[in-house]
C-alpha cells in the first residue's frame, strides 16, 4: 500500500526559522513566522506568529518586522497584508547600514 504525500503551500514572505517542521497538506499564510523547532501540522491564518511543539499562535504582527528586501516600502501586496499605505519597517537599505561589521585594528 502506497502511502500518499501532502505537500504544504507557503505563502508570501514568511519567516521559517531554524528546525522548523511544516508537515501535511496544510497551507502557510502571507506574513507568517514559524519560530525555529516549531511543528506545524494544522493550516496558519496570514501574519501569524507560531511557536512551539505542537505548534501554537502568539501573535498576529507577521513577519513585518523580520523579513526585508528590495522595494517592499512600495510592494502593493505587502502594504494591503498590513492594512496600510505607511509601514512602520526600515527599508532594505538602512537594515543593511545598521549591520555592518565594524571595522577594528585590533586584527
């Protein structure tokens, strides 16, 4: 007997983190987080935060503040997920300066 495989669907800009598990037939929304060593068997709503085994909502603030990459102050998909025109995250660029190595002497 053959044993059927379900694959998952993932949304837009989700954070998936260390050892995270998503396993079945189950669908991930835009925005999400799954938090590292979570597993995730049931489906996520959109901007979710999930933790844990098994795996648990925490919050609904998605991955705003996480996920960064080019033009994502003007994507029209991600300002409709947060509901506004004006998102409160740096842009892509600034995440880059803030980090930086600094540079040392002491090598």
């Amino acid at each position: 007997m053959r044993i059927p495989f379900y694959k998952p669907t993932i949304g837009n800009r989700v954070q998936l983190a260390a050892n995270a598990v998503v396993a079945g037939k189950i669908s991930i929304g835009d925005d999400a987080v799954i938090g590292a060593c979570a597993v995730v068997t049931t489906s996520v709503p959109p901007r979710a935060v999930i933790v844990g085994d098994p795996a648990e909502i925490r919050s609904c603030r998605g991955s705003f503040g996480h996920i960064y990459y080019d033009g994502m102050e003007k994507d029209p998909d991600r300002q409709a997920s947060y509901g506004s025109s004006e998102m409160p995250t740096p842009s892509a660029d600034s995440f880059r300066d803030d980090f930086q190595p600094e540079a040392s002497g002491d090598v």
